[in-house]
C-alpha cells in the first residue's frame, strides 16, 4: 500500500525546485510513518510541502491506484485497522487539509472538486475490477463500497453520485457484468450508511428503469435499503419531488419479486391516508405526498393485482374518504376526493365508480395525471404538435357563416313601417315598497316572481326605512334566517346575507341578542348557524367602520334639512357648485400628501360590541342534542373561533375591549389543545386580535398571568404543532407579545 | 320619430278564466256575422259575436278542463276543440245547436294542441299526441282511422311533442308534419312511411309553439328562451337553422303567421305581442296591453283584407283585437 503512494509521487518531485523537503517527506513516507499521518502530525512538518505533494498525488489519478491495492489486498484479507484508517483518510481528505492550513487550502481540495475526483477515481477502479474479473481473477469491492458509503452520509451524495450515475447508467446499460458489478457496490455498503446511498441513487437516477439496473433487487436482499425505501421514503419523510416517488415506485415495480414490496407499500399507504388521526394530526404537505405514492402506486398495479386486493382497497378507501371529508381543510377534502375517486376507478372497471365534485385546478390535475403511469422516456420532435394545431386552425376556421346578405330574395319587409318599440323593455315585477308587505310576500306568498323581487329589494329597503325596520326587525330577521331559497335565483345566499347584516345594523341590539341566542339553540342546520356568524361578523365591520356609517348618517341628516329650510339648502347648494368649479379648474402643484379628510363620527360598534360577543362566548361548552361544539361539530366551533378574533379586532377603541379580551383568552385557554388545526388557527387569531386590540396598559395590568400562560403555549406551539399555518400564527404572536415589552420599556422613559 | 303603437281596436271581457286558445272564422258572407272562438281554462268554449263583442254561446264540453285548442272543420258550423280532460270534441253548432257530435279520446295528458289539415272535401288529417310519452298520432277525420303512428328512433331522447303542424306543398300532395319536441328539436315527419325526414336542433329548451310556410319552405320556432329560431326546409328535405332573433324577454307561448304571409305574431309571456315582418324578420311592433302571459295569437280569415284582424288571449282573462297592417 504504501509502495502505492511512493510511486505515485516520486514520479513529479524531480521537477520541483523545492525538491529537498520532499524528498524528506517522502523518506518519512518510507520510514513507515505513512503518508496520511503527516497529515495529522504537528504543523512544522512543512505542511505546505506536504500538500503540495498530496495535490500532486490526486491530479495524477494516483487515488484510484490506492483504492485498487486496497481492493486486491483485501482479496486476501488485509488488515481491518488500517483499511478503515485509509478509508477514514480518503474520505475526509478535504476536511483534514483544509484543518491544517486553516483554511488556505488548493482548490482541489476543495468538496465540491474533491469527490467527483473521487467518482471518477472510483469508476476507474470499477474498471479495474471489471477488467479483472472477466480475466478470471477474483477481488473485493467492499472498499469501494466503504467509500461510496462513507462520502454519502457526510453528506456529499451530490457531488460523488453525479460522477457515478451517469456513468453507471451507461456502463450496466449493455453489459451483465458491469451490471453485477454495481449491485455488488451497493449492496456491500454497510447498513449503517445504506440509507444515505439508496436515498442519493434514488434522487439522482434518471428513471425507474435505470434505478433497477443500478440496484438490482437491493431492496430483497438488504433489509435496512427496504426499510429505507418502503417505510422511510415513503411514510416517514414527505421532502422528496414526484419524479423521486416515480423513480422509487416505478423500481418497485419492475421485477416480480419487488412486486410484492410494491402491493405492501399500497397497503401500509392506504393504512395511513385512511386514519383519521393521521389526517388530523399530519401537515397538508405530507398527506399530499402520501396521497401522490398512492396515485402512483395504483398507476403500476396490474388487473390480477388488483383483483387479489380489491376487498382491502374498497375498504380503506372508504374510511379514507369519510375522514378526509370529515376535515375542515379543503384541501384535505379535495386531497380524499380526489384519491378515493382514482383508487374506485381501479377497483371498479366496469361497475359504477366515485364520483365528487371539486375544482379542477392544477393541483388536482397534476395529482390525476399520477394515475397515468409514465410511459418509458421518449421526448419526440415537437412538430407533431405543432401540425395538430395548425390543422385545428384551419377547420375551426373553415365553417364560414351563412352571408346573410346573399339571400336570393329580393323582397324584403320595407313595405311594412314599424312602430316604435322603445319601450320594448325587459320585464320586472314590481317589488315590495313597504317593510310589511316584504315579510307577508316572504312569509306567505306564493308568486314566485314577486318573492324574487322581494328578496332582490330586501336590503336597500331596510337600509332606506330604518325606522319601520326597526319595529319589525327580530320578526324580520328570524324570517330572514330560516328563509330558504324557493327559485334558482342568482346570488340568493349573498342577497339574504346582506338583507341580514342590514336588518342587524339597523337595530343591533335586539336582533343580535336573537342571533346569539339562536346560535345555541336546538333544531339549526351548520349551515344556518354558520350564516348566524357570518351575519355577526359583517355587521360588526360595518357598525365599526367609520365611512359607509358616515354615508349614511349623511343622507339622513340632510334630508329634515330640505323639509325646514329650503332656502339656506339652495345657498348650500350654489356654495357647492362654485367650489367644484374652482375645483375643477385649478391646477394644484403639492407635494404632501393628499387632504383627504377622513370622516369622523362616533364608533358605532363602541355601545354593542359586547351584545355580539359575549352571548356567543358564553354557551360553547355546554353540548345540546343537535349539536355538540366540542365535539364533532368542530367545524362551526372553527368559524365560532375565527368569529370571536374578527369580532375582537373590530372592538379595538371600545369600551367593552378589556372584558372582552380577558374572556377570550380564558376561551383560548380552555380549548388550545384541541385536535383540529382549523380550530387552532383560529384561537391564535384570537390572541393576535387580542393583543392588537387591548391596550397595552390594560393588557399587562390586568391579564399578565393569562399572557404569561399564553406565551408559554405560545412557545409550545411554535417547536410542536404539526401545522404549518399555526406555527406561524404562533410565531406571530410571539413577535407581538415581544413588541408589547418593548413598548413598555420605552414608554417609562 | 316612429309612431306609438296601436291600442286594441276593441277588448273582449267575460271569459272569466285565462283564454288559452283562439279561432276566427270571418270567411262567410253576409248576413253571417263574424266570429271568434275562444277557449278557456274553466273549460268553457265561447264563441264571441265580433259585431256585438258579446258572448253568443258558451259550450260545456270538457268537463271544466281548460281547453287548449279550437278550430273549425270547414265553415264555423263544426267545430274542434280540445281540452285537459283527455278528449277531442268535435261539436255540431248548426241552427243554432251546442251538441257534441263526436269526440276521440287521446289519452295524452300533455299540453300538446292538435293540428288540422284538411285533405279532400270533407276529409281531414288530424295530428295529436298519443299516449305514449313520445308519440305523435295522425287520425283521419271524421271517420278517425288512424293513419300512422310517429315513433323517434329508440335512444332519441326527444322527450314529449310540445307542437305539431300538419302541412302540405298543395292540393294533392304528400301530407308532413312538422313537430317540436321538449328538447327543442323540430322534426320532420313523412306520414305515409312514418319516417322521421329530418331532425333540427333549435332551442335548448322545449319548443313551445312553431308556424311554417309551405310556399317558402320556412317555418319558425319559440320556446320559453329569449329567441326565435327560423329554419328553412330544402329541396333534399332537410331542415337547417336559418336565422335566429334575440327578444328582449324570455318566453314566448304561440306564433302564428298571417294567411298572406306578410307578418306573424307572437305572444309573450312578458305580455306582450310581438309583430314581425316575416321575409327578414324585421321587428314592426311591440303591443303592450295585456297584465299577464299572453297565451294566443291568431289572424282572421276575413275576405277583405282591409278587415282583417288579431286577436290574443291572455291569462288575465281578456282578449284583445286589434287591426294592424291591413293595407298591406
């Protein structure tokens, strides 16, 4: 071995002035000291010389000479010690060098020049091997492999396998023996360094079929490469691209012994998109990419395999898709929809299969076309494509319409004068004028056209006539939210939304106090009991918003105002044409910002802000026959939390806020550890709002133990929660509590 | 500036139900006088005097079913009408009778009118839906023998026949019908190999009512959308869309084109009654009277054509006449 290196720097050291150290270095060489271990010796041994004859030793390709002694020598069994010494040297050989000159080091010795050196040193010796055994002679890989595997859990599998693979690829593409060859390498990796090698072949092979030619049945014979591609891959880790899943599954696929591997994956897959607590408790992320390996596994089954487990696919399909429908994500929902539909038109060829409906989107498109296994590369000329659609031109162009003008009659209608048909105009039912009438069409009528125009008129109605909606208006609003839509009118939800939310802003308190009210009562669809908060919610906008109120309180207030006094109106009004003429007709030249000046008036929101949230606050815990908050009704409990944040936000500058707040984080408190992480999204928006919303003296006064609980769960979720949206709400909210510090800090001084 | 259209010449009131369906008969000479049939959803077929604009007899014949079709076989002493109660009456009204003569049982519980042709002196071809969903049957009159029954093909999904027309080129000829189906189509039927000729795809939804003129090969269609289709036959017996007319509102009930072919009618279920030119199509007048879906137009059969008139019943129980493009 050592005679290896010698000859492989003796050669160069003639030519090089500094010739003396050398020499020395390599007389140490010889005295048994080895060249390696200069390395680890003291600085003074001139590493610089030393490195220099080591550049020199990786630039003549001397390394795969060193790796084919060890190769031969372990054929006849060398010694474990200093095998596993050279190999700790070789693979580490930039880390050492770069150690010892602090840094300085030649570019070669650089990681990312280093080991594709390697690989190309390794392909070398492979040859070697190759060539030896077609001669007959008999010799050990393992040393190679040791190298390979070693490279790959430092975590240079990029660097080394883009050497390798594609040489591989080419070498086995043909030839049995260097196919052999390359299983061999593989499976003589040892276990502990199996995982980062598979993963590296796995990620860079450039398709299934060439996978398979590089590892062979390495996942039959080697139990740590099955653990790693059937379990690992698969169920424990989601980082890795489609065409990696493609490449994994497709190599399972393609001999009949890992066939079997394949059909158990499907089923170990299948185990887990159809637990429920799976699909609670895992990111979207990872039940997306259990849901593609599912798509693409059902793409390579055959019809006798499906056949064979056709009862077991039926049946977790169907647990599947009732938990994936029981989410609150719609993409979760989709995510189900979408493979319980691919995996019943596998089972059932021929009888009726799933059907949902969803948005077609991309994603769902991509995931659909998982199903469609991937034909074996073949990239044609594009000009096909390009023919079809030239030819679609020319026949969509070819039908040419009908020339009117060409009709051989010569006759035409002049003799006939027409009358005049401008009134000719669509047709409308007269709607309702009065609030009354409105709720005897709703309650009782059977035209349908006039309830059409009743519901069209509801809004603008009640907004003009606040006063006689004011006298009818829990009747109003309790016709309103059992209304159900008789006729397909365009947009009915939306005009029976905003007929409630005026109704509500109209006469806030009474009809909020029957909205929350009915919230918690019995014999309520979801549906209506999440209209009920969407209804709370856009009101609470409204009432808090300063602008739209400022419209409105305009219009009413003018109005007595042309009744009494006629006169000063007229001045006002020529007061004001002569403004917008002067207006129109200067050219100002500012450079501040515009003077818009921001309507101003009393928060609406300020006297009833607690009329809307704390009957809503109040019952949630407390189940009823038909609906069970805390239960499996979390969906509405979802939107009731989502609702209380919305309706804390708005309540920032009012009175109620500090109850409010404090109420909420107790409501907070009581249900952060809840299952779904709709639910728990919501109840960090909650706290967000909350911090937004109270005053920061008020906050720290009279809620520190809350927030210090809640910093603490804070902190929890941040490190814990599996979802991604809370972790960043939670962060979020961290980074509020954090500035409420600061503010404090500076606000003493 | 275009002038305003036309009020009603004159109302006729007293029906006492929505009028689903008129027929002149104005051909006879004097001393006769001029009269109008109506029938209405009580049931009742009235026949108004158009001198006096009062009721001269109202006939009971369909068991207070709303009767939804009328025409005469001949002169105005025999009549046909057909109502709700399954059954086509034909009433013997001479000197002064209100008898029933005969009556065919259809069976058909659809809204389907019947349509007349007559094919000798004293021989009529009667059109009709049967009692098969799909069916058209073609009776001949008055002996009702039935002539054929008009299957579509096994799978056509054609739904009910909404409206028939029996026509043919002149005297002599082949009888064909035209009809229009819930799904919109019109077809083509030969009566003699009872073969569907040809199969046009007008509306999207049912055709509600359609009129054809032999002379130019062309007919048109309504259905409760917003347009008018016109479709034209040619020489191989085919029928193909020749224009289509947008309306302002959806719906319309019945069309009818004028004997000479100048102008057709439509009524609405917007109220309103629509005149067209019917060589281009050309929009004459929009008749604005009714309070509610119009659901009948018909032309006289007056001699002079300065006499002629239109007449259109509606659902808020009024039938209104009215002169419009007599001169021409």
């Amino acid at each position: 071995m050592y005679q290896a290196i010698t000859t492989g720097t003796t050669v160069q050291t003639t030519e090089h002035d500094n010739l003396e150290k050398k020499l020395e270095i390599l007389r140490a060489v010889k005295r048994g000291g080895g060249l390696f271990q200069l390395l680890s010796s003291s600085p003074s041994f001139y590493p610089r010389e030393v490195v220099e004859v080591l550049e020199q030793f990786l630039q003549e390709g001397r390394i795969s000479a060193l790796m084919w002694e060890v190769c031969q020598q372990q054929a006849q069994a060398g010694s474990p010690e200093v095998q596993e010494a050279l190999l700790n040297k070789v693979v580490c050989l930039p880390d050492h060098v770069s150690n010892e000159l602090q840094g300085k080091n030649p570019p070669v010795f650089f990681p990312q020049n280093y080991f594709p050196l390697l690989g190309g040193a390794i392909i070398q010796v492979l040859q070697k091997i190759s060539d030896s055994l077609r001669g007959g002679l008999d010799c050990s890989i393992s040393f190679v492999s040791h190298v390979l595997g070693k490279v790959c859990v430092h975590g240079r599998q990029k660097e080394i396998l883009s050497v390798l693979v594609p040489r591989l690829t080419d070498l086995t593409k043909s030839d049995c023996i260097w196919q052999r060859i390359c299983w061999r390498l593989v499976e003589c990796v040892p276990d502990r360094w199996m995982e980062a090698v598979v993963l590296g072949f796995v990620q860079r092979a450039p398709g299934a079929d060439t996978l398979s030619r590089l590892l062979g049945n390495l996942v039959v014979k080697n139990k740590k490469a099955q653990f790693v591609v059937t379990q690992k891959v698969l169920l424990l880790q989601y980082c890795h691209t489609t065409p990696v899943l493609q490449n994994l599954l497709g190599y399972l696929s393609l001999d009949s012994l890992r066939r079997a591997l394949l059909i158990k994956v499907l089923q170990e897959l299948l185990e887990t998109w159809g637990s429920s607590s799976a699909v609670k408790h895992s990111p979207p992320e990872q039940q997306q990419y259990i849901s593609k390996a599912i798509l693409i596994c059902l793409s390579h089954l055959k019809e006798p395999e499906i056949e064979s487990c056709r009862q077991e696919l039926l049946t977790s399909m169907m647990e599947g898709v009732k938990c994936h429908l029981d989410s609150n994500l719609p993409q979760i929902r989709r995510l189900g929809m979408i493979v319980a539909e691919s995996i019943s038109s596998k089972i059932n060829t021929d009888g009726p299969v799933l059907k949902f409906q969803y948005e077609e989107d991309d994603e769902a498109r991509e995931l659909k076309s998982l199903l469609v296994p991937t034909p074996p590369l073949c990239i044609g000329p594009s000009l096909p494509d390009d023919e079809l659609e030239s030819n679609k031109k020319s026949h969509t162009a070819a039908p040419v319409m009908p020339d009117e003008e060409s009709d051989a009659e010569l006759d035409s209608d002049d003799d006939l004068i027409p009358y005049d048909m401008s009134e000719d105009k669509e047709l409308k039912t007269k709607a309702p004028v009065y609030i009354r009438e409105c709720i005897e069409v709703l309650t009782g009528s059977e035209d349908v056209d006039k309830w059409e125009a009743t519901v069209k008129a509801l809004e603008t109605l009640v907004r003009k006539n606040p006063a006689a909606t004011r006298e009818v208006s829990v009747e109003l609003a309790k016709i309103l939210l059992h209304l159900e839509e008789k006729t397909c009118i365009e947009g009915f939800v939306e005009l029976r939304q905003r007929a409630q939310v005026a109704v509500l802003t109209t006469d806030p308190i009474p009809v909020a106090k029957y909205l929350t009210s009915q919230f918690y009562s019995l014999n309520y669809s979801l549906r209506q009991r999440m209209d009920i908060l969407d209804v709370l919610v856009l009101a609470a906008q409204e009432l808090s918003y300063p602008k739209s109120r400022g419209k409105t309180k305009h219009s009413g207030a003018q109005k007595p105002c042309i009744q009494l006094l006629p006169g000063s109106d007229s001045s006002k009004d020529w007061r004001r044409i002569v403004d917008e003429r002067i207006k129109s007709k200067t050219r100002r030249f500012a450079t501040g910002q515009s003077q818009v000046e921001l309507a101003s008036g009393p928060n609406e929101f300020n006297s009833i802000a607690g009329h809307f949230f704390f009957p809503l606050i109040q019952h949630f815990d407390r189940p009823l026959t038909t609906f069970d908050l805390l239960g499996e009704d979390y969906f509405v409990l979802g939107r009731l939390v989502h609702t209380l944040a919305i309706l804390m936000y708005l309540a920032v500058n009012t009175v109620a806020v500090t109850a409010m707040g404090k109420a909420l984080l107790e409501f907070v408190w009581a249900l952060r550890f809840h299952t779904d992480s709709y639910v728990r999204q919501g109840l960090l928006s909650c706290i967000s709002s909350t911090l937004l919303s109270v005053p920061t003296e008020r906050l720290l006064e009279d809620m520190t133990e809350e927030l210090l609980e809640t910093q603490s769960w804070l902190g929890d979720v941040v490190e814990k929660d599996p979802d991604g949206d809370c972790r960043r709400l939670a962060l979020q909210n961290l980074l509020l509590l954090e500035n409420l510090k600061k503010k404090l800090k500076t606000v003493p001084s | 500036m275009a002038l305003p259209p036309p009020d009603p010449q004159f109302v006729l009131r007293g029906a006492s139900a929505a009028v689903h369906t008129l027929h002149f008969s104005c051909g006879s000479q004097e001393p006769d006088v001029p009269i109008l049939f109506s029938g209405s959803e009580n049931g009742f077929v009235h026949v108004w005097n158009l001198k006096t604009h009062r009721v001269d007899t109202a006939l009971d014949g369909h068991g207070r079913k709303s009767v939804y079709c009328v025409e005469t076989m001949g002169g105005k002493d025999r009549l046909l009408s057909q109502g709700r109660d399954q059954r086509i009456c034909l009433w013997d009204l001479a000197e002064g009778r209100t008898s029933v003569a005969d009556s065919v049982f259809t069976e058909n519980v659809g809204f389907c009118r019947c349509s007349l042709l007559k094919v000798a002196q004293g021989r009529w071809l009667m059109a009709m839906a049967a009692k098969a969903l799909e069916e058209v049957q073609v009776l001949e009159l008055p002996s009702k023998t039935s002539v054929c029954t008009l299957k579509p093909e096994v799978g056509a999904k054609l739904g009910m026949p909404m409206c028939l027309k029996l026509w043919q080129l002149n005297c002599g000829s082949q009888p064909l019908l035209l009809a229009g189906y819930e799904d919109g189509s019109v077809v083509l039927w030969n009566l003699s190999m009872g073969k569907a000729l040809s199969q046009l795809v007008c509306h999207q939804e049912p055709v509600m009512s359609l009129d054809f003129d032999s002379e130019k090969a062309k007919g048109i269609s309504g259905s409760s959308e917003k347009v008018l289709s016109i479709w034209s036959l040619n020489e191989q017996q085919n029928l193909q869309v020749y224009k289509t007319h947008k309306l302002v509102n959806a719906g319309i009930s019945d069309i009818t084109i004028r004997p000479d072919k100048k102008i057709l009618a439509t009524a609405g279920w917007d109220h309103r009654i629509r005149i067209f030119g019917w060589k281009k199509l050309k929009p004459l007048a929009v008749l604005d009277y009714h309070t509610a879906t119009v659901h009948c137009v018909s032309f006289s059969d007056h001699k002079n054509p300065s006499e002629r008139l239109l007449a259109a019943g509606s659902k808020d129980h009024r039938i209104s006449i009215w002169s419009i493009y007599t001169q021409t």
